[in-house]
C-alpha cells in the first residue's frame, strides 16, 4: 500500500494561491499546487446544488458524498457516512491528523464523527484544543518545545499544540514543524499510513487569509519535495472558496520575489510590506462561502476529478495501487517546453535577417526568370 499525505487548504480558492504566490515569489516561481503532476478544477456545491458550508464540504471529502449544510459527517438523510478514517482503520492503515485548529471547533469534524459525536481515534493527532474520541478522554501532551516534537516515535500520539496567525507569527513551533514532525512518526516503521492536513484558518480579513496562503503555500512546496524523496504520495485540495477575491493589476509589481536576505525574524514584516503596495486593489466580493472552483492537486493520476467529493476516492485508489504516479510529471513537461523553445529559437530569423533573405530569394527568382528566358531564345 502507498501512504498518502491529504493537504487541505481551508477556505482558498486559486486566487487566494495567487496572492499569496505573488507576495512570496513575484512572477519568478508558480504556486506549488501549479507545479504539481496533475491539477483539477473542482466543485464545492452541496447536495442541492447550492453554496456549501464548510461541514458539506468537509463531509463530501471525508465520505465521498455530497451532502446537505450542517451535515457532519452524514448524508442529506442524517445516515452516517462510512469517512476515510473508518475505511483506513477497517484496512489496518494507520490514520493521523494535524490541524491549526481544534478539532472540535472545526471542520474536521466530518472526518472523525458522526452528528458530532466522534467515532474514530487517530494514531497521530497535534491540533489546538483537546478532543473526546469514543467517550474517553485521551491523556493529550501540552507542546510548547520544538525537540518533544522531533523526538517523539511512539503511537498513539496526542499533542496539544496552539498556533498563532502566519504572517504575525514568530513562534518556533509552527504548522510546518507539525506536518513534518508528524510524518517522522508516521514514516517509522514504513507502515502505510494517511496523514491529513488542515492548512489554514478562514480569516475575515484579505491579508490573513493571504497571510494562511503564504504559509501553505510553503508547506506544500517543501511537502512535494519531501514525498518525492520519501515515495509518499500528496493530493492537495482547497475545501471551498471564501469571500470571492479579485486581485488587482497592480499584483505584477510585485515581480520579484521576497529577497533572499532579508533575515528569518524579518520575513513576516516584508510580507506585510508587500501585502500593503497591492491591498488597496484587492476585493472580496462576500463575507462568507462561494460558488467558485477550487484546485486540486496529486501526484498521481486523477482519473475523475471534478468535485471535491471524489477526492475521496481518488485517496484510496492511491493507497490500494489502482492509480499511477505521474513520473516526472510537470518537470518532464518543462524540459519539452525548453525542447520546444529552442528548437522554435533556431528556426526563428531576426528581422534584418529576414530582409537578406527576402532580397536573396528575389534576386534568386530573377536570374532563374532571365535564364529559363534566355534559354527559350537561344533555342529559337
């Protein structure tokens, strides 16, 4: 079985990637979910056709269905869905889940429960907050050191870990120290595992829901990397699209990416720096869900993915072996665009080039003209 990294990013839609590409890397570097081997637009909409809220949403990707508003982790009838934990458990796969936040203030609630009463204990958990799995009240270790994190190697793991806004952050323990703590756990023993990831918070306003953007958007890159190298597989999806953004025109300023000099303790300020030469021009069209698609990434072929109920699915077709890796993927594309471009770039002919070749192919043209003619004359 192949393990499988699910990396939610809660609440963006690709505009929300965009800006959030724009105030890291300007026009030098595309978001990581665009650079991955396979990308989908999705579907949001709820069982009727409607704008979904973000139990739908999370209950259509943790049961593969959709469902009415205020379903947690149930169909449109109030039945229990069967979720991805419970069939992961039911196949002997070990299940973990980070999240920026508490579990029983979030979303994720579709993937651990039924009507809110949870069901399913996780081998790994590290959110804010503490949860009740199964009527008992698990013993959940207060995280406030980095080194616990990385040290830690036995399962079942609960860590209660609080995490503070992104772009005004200067903690040491971060989302990104999490997801990657919890895959050294996970990774062990080279047992098959799913790790899901609730990327960010919904925020009200642009900048910090941008701000969540940015520091997804730096997990996901350096999480490619790592399951490239570790042969685990990644899918990343936005859960829904919130507030509408448009960016501005003025977003191509921003060309150059966020120097490379300016000192960790300093990044989060030359982010808002950035952030505020193009915040005039954003707007939001809502203060709540939208119908807008979302992307979807994976590292394996996607053979049906136009809403975010079958990612689902998509998950266990990677862990069962019944869908490909995308060798090479993106990369073997560039290198055929290069290909391409050169090839173009050789047969291209400059302009004064051109005029030679104009006048040569005329010239050419009338001496061939005056000696067909010469020749009809001498022969009469």
């Amino acid at each position: 079985m192949q393990s499988v990294v699910l990396f939610l990013l809660n609440g963006a839609g690709p505009m929300h990637m965009e800006a959030a590409r724009w105030v890291e890397y300007g026009s030098s570097a595309n978001s990581f979910i665009k650079s991955m081997p396979e990308t989908r637009f999705a579907q949001t909409g709820n069982v009727f056709g409607q704008l979904t809220d973000s139990a739908a949403a999370y209950t259509s990707i943790a049961c593969g269905v959709k469902t009415a508003n205020n379903k947690f982790g149930q169909d449109k009838y109030s039945e229990n869905c069967y979720n991805l934990f419970e069939r992961a458990a039911d196949l002997g796969v070990r299940t973990g889940i980070v999240s920026k936040t508490s579990l029983d203030e979030s979303e994720l609630i579709s993937l651990l429960s039924h009507n809110n009463v949870f069901t399913t204990t996780p081998d790994l958990v590290m959110s804010p907050g503490t949860v009740i799995f199964n009527s008992t009240q698990l013993s959940f270790q207060q995280i406030t050191a980095e080194s616990k994190l990385l040290n830690e190697t036995a399962l079942p793991f609960q860590a209660h870990v609080q995490l503070t806004k992104f772009i005004d952050s200067a903690d040491k323990i971060t989302l990104e120290t999490l997801v990657f703590s919890a895959l050294n756990v996970l990774s062990k023993d080279q047992k098959p595992f799913i790790l899901v990831v609730n990327a960010m918070t919904v925020q009200q306003l642009a900048q910090d829901l941008v701000g969540e953007a940015i520091e997804a958007e730096l997990i996901g890159a350096k999480l490619i990397q790592y399951c490239t190298k570790n042969k685990i597989a990644l899918v990343t999806s936005g859960t829904f699209e919130f507030g509408g953004l448009t960016l501005p025109d003025t977003m191509i300023a921003l060309k150059d990416a966020l120097p490379a000099t300016v000192k960790d303790t300093e990044k989060n300020q030359a982010r808002k720096t950035r952030f505020a030469s193009i915040q005039a021009g954003l707007v939001t069209a809502s203060d709540k869900q939208t119908n807008a698609m979302v992307l979807v990434g994976s590292t394996h072929k996607m053979n049906k993915i136009n809403h975010i109920k079958q990612i689902n699915q998509h998950v266990f077709d990677i862990l069962l072996g019944k869908t490909d890796k995308v060798t090479g993927g993106s990369d073997k594309d560039m290198i055929r665009r290069q290909k391409m471009a050169k090839k173009e770039q050789t047969k291209a002919v400059k302009p004064e080039q051109q005029n030679e070749l104009y006048i040569g192919v005329g010239i050419g043209a009338g001496i061939g003209i005056a000696g067909i003619a010469a020749y009809f004359l001498l022969k009469k």
